[in-house]
C-alpha cells in the first residue's frame, strides 16, 4: 500500500494536555548558589523547585496523565509535529478506552483542588524561607489548568486541492503533498518496527540472567503489540505479517508462571525471542540505538491548550 491509500484506512489524531507543573526554575537560589560555589560562570546552575510534594491526588493526577499519554501513543504511530496516525479500524476501541482514561482524569481534579491548600501548607513547610506565594496559581484558577482535548482530521489527499492555479501549480503541489506522505508514513514505519524489537529485545535480556525476575508484562507487551499489528501496518508490508505470526506462534502462549517455574521453558522461549531479535533487526533495518529504542512509541509530543474532550 503506498501513502496514497492511507485516506480510508487511517486517520490523523492530535491530543493535547493542559496541566499545572507545579514546578518552576528560582533564579534567586541558582545565583546564591553560584555565589557559595565561588563558580567562574553564571550559566552552569539552573535550579528548578518542586512547589509542593508528589503525593495523594496530585500523584494520582500525574499517573491519570501518563496513562493518557502512553495509550495514545501506543495506539497511534507518529505523523507530523502534534498529529498521529490512528487506523480506522481501531477507532472506536481508541475512542472508547480515551474517554474512560480521561474520565478519571478529570473525576481527580475536584480532589486535587480541595487538597492543595494543604499540599500548599506541607510545602511552605518544606522550603523555609525559600517559599514564595507568588510561584502559586490562585486557588480558584487551578481547576482551569488542567484540560485535555483530542482533535480528528482525515488524512489529506493531495487530489483534494480547489483552489485557483495553474494546472502546472497544482500537480506540482500534488507531487508535494504525495511526496511528503511518504516521507511520513516511512517514518511511521520505522517506529512500527522499532515497537515490534523493542518487547522482544527485553525478553532476551531478561531470559539471558541467571536467575531472572519475570513479570507478566514480559508476555504481555508481545501480545499486545501483536494484536496491533494488522492494524498498524498500513503498508500491508508482507514481512511485518510474517514476523507477527512468528511472534504469536512462539512467544503469545507462554505465561510468566510456565517461564518461572521452568528453566527448560526459559530456554527454548529464549532462543525463539533470540531468533526473532535477529530477524526483526535485519528486516527493519535498526541500528544498535537504545536510546532511541527507548524513546519508540513513548514521547511526549504535546501541545498544551486548555479543551474538553469530545468524541
């Protein structure tokens, strides 16, 4: 399938977070520290205080964001600047899991709000007399800082164009836009195949101990990543389909519990996932990068903009 096709499979999804950081950088602290360093530069201290204690609501309402973000991202493949591309046909199961994801965002908030005075007072306790009340949002502005907001646009096909050129214009701005998709859907591609390595390089790191600790997301990044895949790969690439049957037929029925209590199991799952590993790598052409492994399909990209969903 080339990137033409992609109008009636996908479509382009953008999220966008609102949050207060409850963080900001003290330039009165970084100088006296300068100054007590008796430091030759005044660049080389930057010091960022934390305004009140990662605890209660507010931890929970940094989990409820992070598990927005980490399903979006899992659910979509990236495309330009703030957009991702979703597939059609996981729209409705995306859709539906978001609004459950974002309903108990926005239930923590009310919480949240009613602790802060007391959050506020820990921290005022905390920082002595490096608290400053005017780092504080007003107490009936908080609310308002935290938003979150989703916005659908179809793909755009570069046979779409009415407006008033030459024809010799408009097929070059055509050939612009054709051009520029493949450009990003290649770049879809290659974070596909990095999430297809990436679950499955942990699994031989893991099984390569001497005495491992297993967990059931060992199993379970591999399935789910499978289950993905039809969907994801919008190229119907025929490799990828392969190695996704390879990967189901191998790894998608063992359980944490059969990998602890076996070393035999261990073994043999070990040398499939090795194999796989080396497949995959070739196939998809990666580098030895783990950093930016690491990074495949968990970035931030958000624009921050104060919405209500809807969907």
């Amino acid at each position: 399938m080339s990137a033409k096709d992609l109008t009636d499979k996908a479509m382009l999804i953008s999220l966008s977070i609102s949050q207060w950081l409850a963080r900001i950088r003290d330039p009165e602290i970084s100088k006296k520290a300068i100054i007590e360093a008796d430091a030759k530069r005044s660049d080389i201290v930057s010091t960022t205080k934390s305004l009140i204690p990662v605890k209660g609501s507010y931890q929970a309402l940094r989990s409820a964001i992070n598990a927005i973000k980490v399903y979006h991202e899992s659910m979509t493949l990236p495309w330009k600047r703030t957009q991702r591309i979703l597939p059609s046909a996981r729209y409705k199961e995306y859709s539906k899991e978001m609004r459950r994801l974002v309903s108990i965002f926005e239930s923590i908030i009310p919480k949240f709000v009613q602790e802060f005075p007391s959050l506020k007072q820990e921290a005022e306790n905390d920082w002595g007399t490096l608290f400053k009340e005017s780092d504080y949002p007003e107490f009936m502005d908080l609310s308002s800082k935290f938003g979150i907001s989703l916005s659908i646009d179809p793909i755009p096909s570069e046979g779409d164009w009415r407006i008033n050129l030459a024809e010799e214009e408009l097929e070059r701005l055509r050939e612009e836009i054709a051009m520029q998709k493949e450009v990003r859907l290649k770049t879809a591609m290659d974070e596909l195949w990095s999430r297809i390595y990436k679950p499955i390089k942990h699994m031989t790191e893991v099984l390569s101990q001497d005495k491992p600790r297993i967990f059931k997301s060992l199993i379970s990044n591999i399935q789910h990543i499978v289950g993905l895949l039809p969907d994801l790969n919008l190229e119907n690439d025929p490799e990828k389909e392969k190695l996704r049957k390879e990967m189901e037929d191998e790894l998608c029925d063992i359980t944490a519990d059969m990998l602890r209590d076996s070393k035999v199991v261990r073994n043999e799952t070990l040398k499939a996932a090795e194999n796989l590993r080396v497949k995959i790598k070739k196939a998809g052409k990666i580098e030895n990068n783990d950093a930016a492994l690491a990074m495949s399909g968990y970035g931030s990209g958000v624009v921050f903009k104060q919405k209500k969903m809807e969907m």
